[in-house]
C-alpha cells in the first residue's frame, strides 16, 4: 500500500507520460486523461485487485475506460504497473502496427473490452459485473472509467438501469465530470447534484468527489465493497489538470501539446518519473463451474411445420446442457422463443428488457468472462445496438445474436416490426458470420454451431412456420450451401434463404409441371457463403440463376451471390427479386406478393430468364 | 367541452372500438389501448387542440403515439373524431393495402410519423417541440404517449434530457404505466415514485395520476401549459382496463380477444357506441417567417487542398440563406464542421451533445414541421441511430445526415472511430440517397442539393484534405458520376469515390507512364448510382474495371457496382478494393496501403486486368 506522497508523484508520472507520449505521437487526448489522472492513481495503487503478470487470472479486477480517448492514461498506468515500458510508450503510442491504439483494444492483454465509441464501456462492464456476481461466483469488482460528455448517451442510462435492477454492488462506475466536452462546456457543466439525482434515480449509489483529492478519492473508493447496489462515483475535476495554462480551459479537447509547451507542462509538473507501482493482488478463487452434460438437439419430422424461430429456443435450451451457454433477451423471449432457454436454466439467462444496446453490451460483458452468450429480440431491432454489434468486432467479441421476425413475412404487425436491412447490416461486420436457416433441423444444427463459432454471429429466424426439409441426419456446416433440389436436367437455379426457400421449392414445383427442372439453393450461410455451390449451380444451369430474399435490394443476399461470384471471376446476371418499396400490413402471402417475392414471382423470373 | 360523463362514455367507445377491431383484424394489442383509454379520452375532447378538417393547420397540437402498438386506441379516437369511419375501423385495421396499419405511420394525415419500434415517439416529439418553441413560434403543445416498458430504452432518457435542456414546456409525455410488458412485468411495476425521481432527476416536472379518475387526469392536463418544463404524466394504469377477465392480468399482451369474449367484454363495457366528438379549436396563428436571401456557395480553387467535410460545413451556412434550413451535430461540430452553420445562424442550430439517437430524432421531429434538417456527427456513430433512420424512412422523412471521419483514412485515433460499415448501412435504407463526394466542389453542390432531395440523404465526407478537382462551373446531379479522365483509348476503369478517386488519379498517372489510358469515374452519388455510366465504361474498357473502396467489403460501393451492372444484364467481373481486416492506428497512407486500398494497389488490380 502506498502512501499519499507515493500516490501524488504517481498522478504526476501519469499526467506527464499522458503529455510525452501524445505530443510524441502528434495526436491524442492529454487534457482528458489529465483531469482523470488523482483517480486512476489512487484506484491503482490501493484498490484495483490485478495479477498484472496474469491477466487471464480469473479472480482479477476489471478496470474498462468507457471514456476511451483517455488512452494516454490507460497506457501510462500500464507503463506504471511494468507491463508497458517508456519506449514503447513514447515510440509506439497511436503508431501503425502498435497495439497502443488509439483508443484501446484488447488487443492489449490488460484490455477487456475495445472502446472509443462513446457511452459502451459501463454497459460493457455491466456485463462483466453480472458474470461476477451471478456466474462466476467470484469477489472481483468492476471499474469503468466514464466521461461526463457520454452521460448524455442513452446507453449509459440503460446501463445504470440494469446495473441497479441487478444489484451489481460489484460494479463502480467513476465519472471524470471535468465540465468540458469536445467542443465546448457539457450540458450539466460542474453541477454534481444534478448528476447525483440522476444516479440516484436510477437506483445507484451516487458518491460525490473533489477529483482531485487523494485522501477523498481513496475514502470513496474503499467504501465500494459489499453494497447490494452499483456505486456512481462523481468526481469534480479540472480538465489539463496540472498545467496552468491549460487547466479548465476550452478548446484544448484532442490536442497534443506542442513541444515547447509539453516541455513547460513537463517542468510545473515536476519533471519525468519513472515510478513502477504495484496493485493490491486479488484474492485468490476459481470461477463456480457450471455443470454440463451431453447437448441432444431437439428432432423434428420433415413435413411437419415449425417456425424457426421455435428451433432457435429449443436449440438453445438443449444446448444449455452445456454449462457455459448464457442466454439474454430484450423482453420479447416469448416471441424469439428465448424463454425456452430461460425456463429450463433461469440462473443463466439475464432479462434485459427493452434496452437492445445494454442487450448487446451484456452479451460482449459476458464473453469477456468466457462464457457464450446468445442474445435475442426482433431483427429489426438489432438495429438499435449497430453501433454496439460494430464496436464488439473490433473488442474481438464471441458473441451470437438472434433476431426473429425477418422481413415482410411477419404480416399484420407492420414494416416497424419488419427486419429489411438486418443482413446488409451484419454482413458488413468486419470477421461476422451470417445464418439464416429455412427450417428447423437446420436452424438447430446451427445454434448448436454458433457456440463454437467465434467473432460476431447472427442469425436470422423467422416469424411463421414452414414445413421441416431435412432430416437428422444431415449436416449443416457454416459457409455450406444446401441443394435441396438438383438433377442432371437443371435448366435454371433458384437461390432462396428462410421463407424463400420455400417460395422456391414451390416455384421448382410449378416449373416441374411445365416440364422444367429447377436447382434449388438453401443459402443458410449468407456469410461465409458458398462460392462452389453457386459456381456448380451457375455453370449446370448455363448461368440462369434467380435469387429471391425477405430484405430490401441493397446489401442483402442478392449481393452476397454477385460478390461471391466475382470474387470467383465467374460474373453471372442473376435475376433479383427483393422488396423494392416501403410495405405496410397484410398477410404474409399478401405482403410477399406485393413485394414480388412469391412462389409465382419466382416462377416468372425462371421462365424469363429460360426465354432468353 | 364535454363533461365528464360524456368523456367516460367516449373512453368506453374507445374500448370497446380497440377489441372490436382488433378481434375483427385477428391482431392487434387491445389490453395496451384499453389502459391509456381514459387519459387519451379526456386529452382528446378537452385539451388537445386540433382542427381535424385542416390536420396541415400549423397552429395545430400534435399527438405522438410513442407506444404504436396502441393503434387499435389511437384509430379509434380518429373514429370518434369523425375521420374515419366505423366500417373503415372493423374493415380495414391491419388489411393489406390500408392505412390503417399494425402501428400508425404518417400515411394518415393525422399522424406525424411512424412509431412502432419502442422509445422513437417521444424523441420525434423533441424535434417537434423544438420547431414549436423555437422556429415556428406557435404554442401548439406536443403530447406524447408513452409505454411504460419504452422507459427501459436509453433514448426516452436522451429525450427527456434534451426536453429539459431545451426548456420544452410545450412538450408533454403521457406515460401509461399499466405495469406489464410482453412477456410479464415491467422492472419497475407501479413503483411510480420511482419514475417520478427519474423525470425530476432528468429536469422535467412529473405529475402523478390515477390513469383511471378523469377528473384528475383533467386537472394534471390542464396543468402543462406556459411551464418552461417539460411534462410527465405518470399514470397508474391497468393493461385491459375494463374488461374483468384480462384486467391487470398477464398473457393478454398482442392478442386479440376472442369473438365470443370479445362479445362478453362489449357487454361489460355497455356494448357499442358511436359518439362523435370535438376537440377544441387550435389558436389562430402563423408560424415565423425566416428571412430567406440568395444562395451564394463557396468557391474553391482547383488544386488548393480542402477537406470534404469543411466544405459539407461552409456549403451548409451558405445554403442557410434560405430560411428553412436547420442544423443540429452531436457535440462534434468543430470536426463535423457543421459550427460554420452555427456561428452563423445560431437560432436554427441544435446542439444535441453526445446523444445520437436524439440528433436524428429531432431532425425528424423538425422536418414534420416542414423545417430541412441537416444533422452531422462522425459516419461511425451513426450507427449509434441506425434503428431511427429505418424508422425515419418509413416516417416518409425528410432528413439530410453527413458522417464526417470515414474510412481508414482517419488515421491514427483507430477502427472505433472510422466509419467502415455506413455505406452498407445507409444504402440498404428504403428510399435513400447516399453521397460521397471526392472534393470541396462537389461537396458544395450537393449539400445544395440535399436540401431538395426527399427521403433519407446521407453524405459520408473525408477528414483530410485533398486537391479540389473541379471548378464552380461543373454540376453534380444526385445519380450521377463524373468521368474525371477518360479518352478514346481507356484500356482500364478505375472506380473510386472520395479518398479512393484521388487514390484512382494517381494510380491513372502512374499507369500513364507505362502507356496506359486509364477512365477514372467519380461515384460520388453512390445511391441512386448513374449505371450508364459504368455500362459505357465497361464497355469502352472492354469490360476492365477496379472499384476501390474505404469500407468493408459487403454492401458498399463495390455491391453497389455490381448491382447496379447486374441490373442493367451486364455483368462484369470487376476487381474490388476494399478493408477486409481489422485495422488499426497509423497515418492514413499506411493504413490504406495496409488495406490494399493505396494508388500502388489499384495500378497493380489495374496491370493484373490488363495481363489476363
């Protein structure tokens, strides 16, 4: 344990290296890590529990800077700790190939999760929190750094919400409320009491301190322990903290120092130090272990009708048989058939309610941990959470996704409630894989994938049910293709995925009756998508291709083939039918129709492109 | 004005009308209408001004239903106001090819935009209640009802937030705390105290009331007016009020009742009624006239080097002559550029600070009211508002958006900072116009031209600048491209748009050395795309063409290309640059050399063409 002295010549340290190292770099935030410099100090020195030789060791601290820009600070603490060395920091620090990013990744060990995107880091570490407390059993406290600019975001309120609702006494959010933003003073400005009322409405403990007061900051931080509820530290800072000539004053958000005026900071700040501090070490623990038995997918007899949707809960809960799957929703369980899961294994599914960004976050929180979480809601509503999908990419996430009542096909309910850009959305993730089943063996054999999958993984299932295609006995790989009808006599190909599959199969039907043989693709794996079955299926029907989705034109499985296709030199026109205009309600045969997706609108395409 | 007998037989006609069309319609969420029955009841006959022959009167108050799954409620107080007929009603709620859809969109003339996807109505009533207080100078009122599960969602906090900041006492939320949500209770229940500390917590005046007992509903409506505080009215409710065997029970939620109980529940709500009533007459009055002067746009010098994203902020305050522009930036308008319009015209400008889902529900909310909003922050984090922009185009929205910062062009503040998905995102958005201009001039012209375009219009710009390419003589037409070089002897197409293109020009010199005449297209209107122009270099370059990209590799422009070749039946197999790692921090050179999408790479995707 430190003493006082020891602790201020640390903020020192830290706010100087902030400085050197972003005026090395001629880019970055000083001024921002500066104001929070007293804080991280001391939470350093005296109450993070951290095995810094051991990151992966399971009883340690989290420490997540949700106010992300700040990684002059994170990285200079890092330097502190001995786990980054003042080279590497003054020569590396935001330069290409160099893992201290400019906003941190885990591509550092020391790093949960990547933020940068601001108003993420405390729902991510709610996630975190909530493994802590209710999965692995174990004594270690989350710490998320916040901004006070990204107190505005909505997701920090989702994130306070549910972090109360769970009573994450283990979770301590700091917020540097050092008054200025980007581009000016934030809206609440220094006053505390305002964020206190908000903190404490939400159902937190809310904590006031003069962020700049060691002996203050260090009271706060030990009185964390064992509450039933999150604490909400709010700390009075000065941003530039340490240099008068820059201390609380505008305009100085995302700069560097100039050199000259690095080299006077440096001088009132007392000059270069080179302290290597120690954290307090974490209790020894071992996460509980869950017990796992063998996973028996549920079987279903072709013919029979079942929604895919259905398939997703069943799957999940029969993969539940393994004691790592977690499973999440936004309220509508009984709708994405999530409930399954949460029947069969309550104590690992956590209820987010309408809250589709704290959705995703607890998911990537819980992946931080190991564990494979499964999160669900609408399709469409996976919208919401984009910024939140995109940014797990980056944070090397494993996390699965599921959204449930794609396209027109859900009917009466309206285009609200319609998924029309969920795989133009997905499919742009970098590293993501993309899932969209027909039926229900297959949507089962590939929940039961999804959990060994790795990166961002979703799958889209579907409103209404549809007969069952295949048997126990096949197998479903991801980036496969299924041809569900082929002959020697193929004249013509028909892609389909989900509800169009079946208008295909259909459409092959009416074909046969007019003496023509259609090829018929299940394109469950929309990303990775398979090149080979699309080149053999365009080279035996002589380039004659038809692909038909539940999903507006632009970026969907329409242009997952064309891509597929060039990226193999073997451009084909396809004929494309997608839904072109804004749908409103109807039946799902109405809506398909209108939107020219039906068996009939597929029949016509083939015999178009067979007269040609 | 009604008495209170009448308004409670209007509150049961409004019952009884929600389960008769939606038992009729075989779907719909009645036990959700039946709650708010009585508090919409007494607002619509006694405080809700609105001329229902003249629903384009300005002077009129606007009704949002933030909860649109209460469609069933709010259709049938437009039967009660005598605009849509009972037939209409139990005929046509929820059939194909109506109005009349699952959850309200503004094809009625009395709805303002489209909800349907929780926590977005009372955003958009921000949005509208600014142009009230703020632009139009009227003192309509903005009422908003809420669901008390939408409470869950971060943005009704950003709303109320930015309500509070902005002093919106024209603004009243409605929230219907009948206490149960899809699938089982809400977090909080009937905890009303515990909303009350967040509204009062978040700035706003919260009013409790017994969502049942018209006189106090009456009292807390006629209350909101000339406050300089937002509203909340927090309603004690019962999820199928009225009717005994549902009332305040679990299960009942999306379902129609029924015919036989539906029968039973008319019974005991006193059967059918066919009231019609009046609301009172909206104030006369005309909005503010904004002084309107001539457009006079910037001017750039061809070669002078100057960032897209400045030009999007000078064009922007040269456009705001007119008066119907506004312009509103999440706390990033020194980057955005968009302060050049806010110095300028500082009363058409909303800061949003860092709420992005609010930045474009208030431009929603502002364009209801015929304003021409323009709202910018970073491309990434548009992805933050995704599911609001889906909304907004289904709203038939006019709203203008511009990402700054796109790309791996950014350099060294990294991948969370770098928009790489948004043009995948954007394009796959019903009715959407996206833009990408490569230069200052460009740029200039068409924020001219966005002001015009209906619909959703996003332009992506560029954080460096770059040599202005072309003079103040050339257009650019929304759909068009520009051949920046191209002569009879093009061996080669080289596709870029906005940091690529000037990649694609000094590929084009460089192969000019070898001998090769190299077509270089600017796709800076990357939706709609301009196909004859790609056609006619696809020919004239006998089918060679490089698209390169600053963004992932699905659903950019890159599928652009091809579908738009697609479409026009002539595919070409095109060679695509674009980021198909993960990047990191680096100068923009190395990033995009690590990219593979440099000059050097597009003259060697160029030379690989011209060797097959």
């Amino acid at each position: 344990m430190k003493t006082m002295d020891d602790i201020r010549e640390l903020a020192q340290q830290l706010r100087v290296d902030s400085i050197r190292c972003s005026t090395s770099a001629g880019s970055g935030h000083p001024t921002s890590s500066m104001s929070a410099a007293d804080l991280m100090a001391v939470l350093l020195t005296r109450h993070f529990r951290y095995d810094w030789q051991r990151p992966d060791n399971p009883a340690n601290d989290h420490l997540i800077f949700s106010k992300g820009h700040a990684s002059p600070l994170l990285y200079s603490m890092f330097k502190s700790a001995g786990v980054v060395s003042d080279e590497e920091l003054m020569t590396k620090y935001r330069r290409f190939g160099s893992v201290l990013e400019g906003h941190p990744t885990p591509a550092l060990p020391w790093v949960d999760v990547a933020t940068g995107s601001l108003g993420q880091g405390l729902p991510d570490g709610v996630g975190v929190a909530l493994a802590g407390r209710y999965l692995d059993a174990l004594p270690y406290r989350v710490w998320v750094l916040c901004g006070d600019s990204e107190m505005a975001e909505g997701s920090m309120w989702e994130a306070l919400d549910k972090a109360a609702y769970y009573r994450l006494g283990n979770l301590t959010a700091i917020v540097d409320v050092n008054r200025l933003g980007q581009r000016g003073p934030t809206e609440l400005g220094w006053d505390l009491e305002a964020y206190v009322k908000r903190v404490e409405g939400f159902g937190c403990r809310a904590v006031v301190v003069d962020g700049h007061d060691l002996g203050e900051i260090d009271k706060a931080l030990g009185q964390v322990i064992d509450l039933d509820r999150p604490t909400v530290i709010l700390a009075r800072t000065r941003k530039g903290r340490g240099f008068s000539e820059i201390e609380d004053r505008e305009g100085w958000h995302g700069r560097p120092l100039p050199a000259e005026m690095a080299e006077r900071a440096i001088i009132e700040l007392g000059g270069e130090r080179h302290l290597t501090v120690g954290s307090p070490q974490p209790a020894a623990g071992t996460p509980r272990t869950w017990p796992a038995s063998e996973v028996r997918l549920p079987h279903y007899e072709p013919g029979a009708k079942v929604a895919t949707r259905l398939a997703y809960g069943q799957a999940l809960a029969a993969i539940g048989a393994r004691g790592d799957i977690v499973a999440l929703d936004g309220e509508v369980g009984n709708s994405t058939h999530s409930e399954e899961f949460a029947k069969k294994y309550p104590e690992r599914y956590f209820e987010m309610f309408i809250a589709e960004q704290q959705l995703v976050a607890a998911a990537v929180g819980l992946s931080v941990r190991g564990y494979v979480p499964f999160a669900s809601t609408f399709a469409a509503f996976f919208t919401r959470a984009y910024d939140f999908i995109r940014m797990s990419a980056i944070s090397n996430a494993n996390i699965r996704l599921c959204g449930s009542h794609a396209g027109v096909e859900i009917g009466a309910d309206g285009p609200s409630q319609m998924a029309l850009e969920d795989l133009a959305m997905m499919r742009a993730v970098q590293g993501s894989t993309v899932l969209y089943p027909s039926d229900a063996t297959s949507a089962a054999a590939l929940v039961r994938q999804m959990a060994e999958c790795t990166g961002i993984v979703y799958m889209r299932t579907t409103r209404g049910a549809y007969p069952v295609l295949y048997g126990a006995e096949e197998s479903f790989p991801v980036g496969g293709a299924k041809c569900v009808r082929s002959s020697r006599d193929d004249q013509v190909t028909l892609v389909g995925a989900g509800v169009t599959l079946h208008n295909c199969l259909a459409a092959a039907d009416e074909l046969k009756r007019d003496g023509i043989s259609a090829r018929v693709v299940d394109m469950y794996s929309v990303k990775p998508i398979d090149t080979q079955t699309l080149l053999d299926a365009a080279v035996a029907t002589r380039d004659r291709m038809v692909v038909v989705e539940d999903h507006y034109p632009a970026g969907g499985i329409g242009s997952a083939v064309l891509e597929a296709l060039n990226d193999a030199r073997h451009p084909v026109r396809v004929s494309h039918l997608a839904v072109r205009g804004l749908p409103g309600s109807g039946t799902p045969a109405e809506l398909m129709r209108a939107a020219g997706i039906s068996a009939d609108h597929v029949v016509e395409a083939a015999r178009k492109l067979l007269a040609t």
